[in-house]
C-alpha cells in the first residue's frame, strides 16, 4: 500500500469516528439542557443508533455490494448525513429529535463497514496493516472529545454542527478514496443472502459462539454507560 493511498484512509478513518464522537457522547447532556428530555426520551434516542446498526446493513450492505462502488455510496451516505445533522441542532421537539436521529443513524451506522470494506480492498495483507489505519479512528474520536470542552460547547447545538462540517467533508472526500467496486453484481439477490444466512454456520463454532454472546453482553453496560455517563 503506497503513501498515498494509506493517508487517504487514514484521513477517512479519523473523519469517520470524529463524526459520532462530535455529538453521540455529550448528547444525554444537551438533551438535558436544551429539549428537557426525560431519562425515557434519551434512552429511546440513544436505542435509535442500535435500532439502526441493527437493520441498515442488511439493505445498504447488499446495494453496496450488488450495483455502486463503496467510496461512492458512503458519500452519498455522508452527505445527507450532514444535513439531517444540521437539521437536528435546531429541533426543539423530542419526538421529531428522536425520528431525526434514527433517520440519520441509518444513514451513518453502514458507514462504518463500508470504510473497513474500502480499507481492506487496498491491503495486501488486512491483519498487519489494518490496525494502523484504523487506529486514526480512535484518534478522530478523541480529538472530537477534547475538541469539545476546549471550545466549550458541550450541551451545545454546535456539537451537531460540528459533527455535519465534518460529515460534510467526508461525503466530499469519499469521492476521491480509491475505487471499491461492488462484487456481487453477477450474483441473484435474497432475502437469505440480505440478513447474512450463509453467517448462521458460524454459530457450530464454540469459540465464535462464545465470543457473539460476551460481545452482546459487554453492549449492556456500554450503553448504560454511553448514555447517561456526561449526563
């Protein structure tokens, strides 16, 4: 992987998770502060970003992968992404808060696998050089957290509209990141293939299946945890 390429990706990673840091953990507060949310209503806003992990890759998975390259989808993603941001640092209403934030978690949550998608294309060997790609994620994302307070915009409408400048930047630059043409475009479409079947077998492996029930128990407390923790 040449220099260039790896600082294209790197540059997407740190954009990627920089978007979500900006506005996902100070949002019980601004909640809080500017809708006066219940507990219920940040919890029910916090559950729309699992809501939406657990059902958009199924269909914006299997569009990537059957009819448009990777890089092109994801900024069509980031881009309305950024303004459906936008749109929400001036809801005053929690329920069209939260239907904003569902809408706009479908949007970014298949994102997140079609920049490792795009990633892992470039890599001659993923398992030795994904790591330090990927690490610019972690940086994006605690860049946003110190970007915050140093600005002083915690529980702020400017956390959204600093998470939209940055989906907004993203959504352009995905356009240039190299090309990840789709695979499956010979191949029928079902609805087997769409919530990922063939995966089922996985499951007749004890140390996967052991693995899948730790990592959905560690998601309890985490979003105990993201949800109430800036609060």
């Amino acid at each position: 992987m040449n220099p260039t390429i790896f600082a294209k990706l790197s540059l997407m990673m740190l954009l990627e998770y920089f978007i979500w840091g900006a506005w996902y953990v100070t949002l019980s507060t601004y909640m809080a502060t500017n809708l006066n949310s219940t507990g219920l209503q940040i919890g029910a806003v916090y559950s729309a970003t699992a809501i939406a992990t657990m059902i958009s890759p199924f269909f914006i998975g299997n569009v990537a992968d059957r009819f448009f390259s990777a890089q092109r989808i994801a900024g069509v993603l980031h881009l309305v992404g950024a303004l459906l941001l936008y749109i929400a640092s001036g809801i005053q209403n929690n329920t069209l808060f939260y239907w904003v934030i569902l809408m706009y978690s479908l949007l970014y949550m298949p994102t997140i696998a079609l920049s490792n998608n795009i990633a892992f294309q470039q890599m001659t060997d993923p398992g030795k050089m994904f790591p330090w790609v990927r690490v610019f994620g972690t940086a994006g994302w605690i860049a946003a957290g110190l970007m915050i307070p140093a600005l002083g915009i915690e529980g702020s409408a400017l956390t959204f509209q600093m998470a939209s400048i940055a989906s907004l930047s993203l959504g352009l630059f995905s356009f240039f990141l190299p090309d990840t043409p789709p695979k499956g475009k010979e191949t029928a479409s079902s609805w087997g293939s769409a919530i990922g079947k063939e995966a089922i077998v996985l499951f007749k492996d004890k140390a996967y299946l052991i693995f899948f029930i730790a990592a959905i128990l560690v998601c309890i407390p985490l979003s105990f945890y993201y949800g109430f923790a800036n609060l």
